[in-house]
C-alpha cells in the first residue's frame, strides 16, 4: 500500500550531498525524456489549433503536461515499496521520513511541490518574459526561482544530514541502503547461475 509507512524500518546512514546530486542527474535525463513527449503534446495541440494565446495558457499547458507529471511520478515512486526514484534507487538512496519509516503519500506530494515549485515559477516567469512582459515582479519571480535552487543545494551540502530545503519542510531525509547497482552488478547477476 503506497499511503502507509511501516514502523519496522530503521534510520540508515545519511546520503551526502554528492550521491544526491548524481541521482538527480539521472533522474533529470528521465525528465528530459518526458519534457520532449510534452513538447510533441505541445505541437500536436498548436498544429489542432489549440492558440497559446497567453503566456497563462502556455504556462496551464506545460504545467498539466509537464510539471504536475513529474511532481507525481517523483512522489509515487518515493512513496513506493522502493521508497526512490529511478536515479536514487539506481545509487543505493531512499527517501524516509525523519525516524527511517517509508514515506506517505501525502509527506511524498509535499516533498515533491515544494522540490518542484522553483521549476514551475521559472515556467511562469519565462512564459510571461517570452511574450513580452517587461515586469519587474516577472525578473524578481525567475532570479527568485534561481535562487531557491542555489540555496537549497548550498543547505543540502552544509547540513550535517545533507537535507535540501524539501526534506526539511515535509520532515524527510535521504538514506543509504549500501545496495547501489552498477551495470557491472546487473550484468554479473545475470550470467550467474544458481
């Protein structure tokens, strides 16, 4: 069951912040991936005649198709038996609450937005920028966005438990299980016969 956290599991060591960084480096390749099917969505949609007349509708779009997605497929995963997405489970990385137990969805969605959120403020910005807009506040929301990532990764590597601001605010930290796989690992596995 994804809501429940069990009680049976214990805290494991802290993840650094470098482990860290190298699983969202591959989990951003898998957003990459899915940014491209959203900007396919996006021609279809144009080529049907849907008119991103406004940067709010542009921005509602790559919202639905894109952001919210993410923000979901991160948190299911996080909130799974797995308790990681593909890139930390790939490094030996799970994502706990703060006494070691699996994660509710609810703490998994919370811990999401708020990782997600200067990503979807940099979108808002942008829209608004590319159409034009000369607005102050629009140049304060995306240098803000900026700024929330810079932060949140200085806090990740200061912090004695290497927690960004998303652990901190939904009360979660990243764990290692000591079960990286490396293709080397897999592949042995494979060819081995028990």
């Amino acid at each position: 069951m994804i809501g429940a956290a069990t009680t049976t599991e214990r805290a494991a060591p802290s993840a650094g912040a470098w482990p860290r960084l190298k699983a969202m480096a591959i989990d951003l390749t898998v957003v990459a991936g899915w940014a491209a099917f959203a900007a396919v969505a996006g021609s279809v949609a144009r080529a049907s005649g849907f008119d991103f007349a406004t940067p709010r509708q542009s921005d509602t779009f790559a919202f639905a198709t894109l952001v919210a997605p993410v923000i979901l497929t991160f948190a299911f995963q996080e909130a799974s038996a797995r308790r990681a997405t593909f890139g930390k489970h790939r490094l030996g990385l799970v994502v706990t609450d703060r006494s070691g137990r699996r994660l509710g969805l609810g703490r998994a969605l919370t811990r999401s937005a708020v990782k997600f959120l200067p990503w979807q403020l940099a979108h808002t910005a942008v829209f608004g920028l590319v159409a034009g807009s000369t607005s102050t506040g629009l140049m304060v929301l995306a240098i803000t966005a900026q700024a929330l990532v810079v932060a949140s990764v200085i806090a990740m590597a200061i912090d004695p438990r290497h927690r960004a601001f998303h652990d901190w605010l939904a009360g979660t930290q990243v764990s290692t299980t000591g079960l990286a796989r490396s293709e080397s690992d897999h592949s042995s596995k494979k060819g081995k016969v028990s």
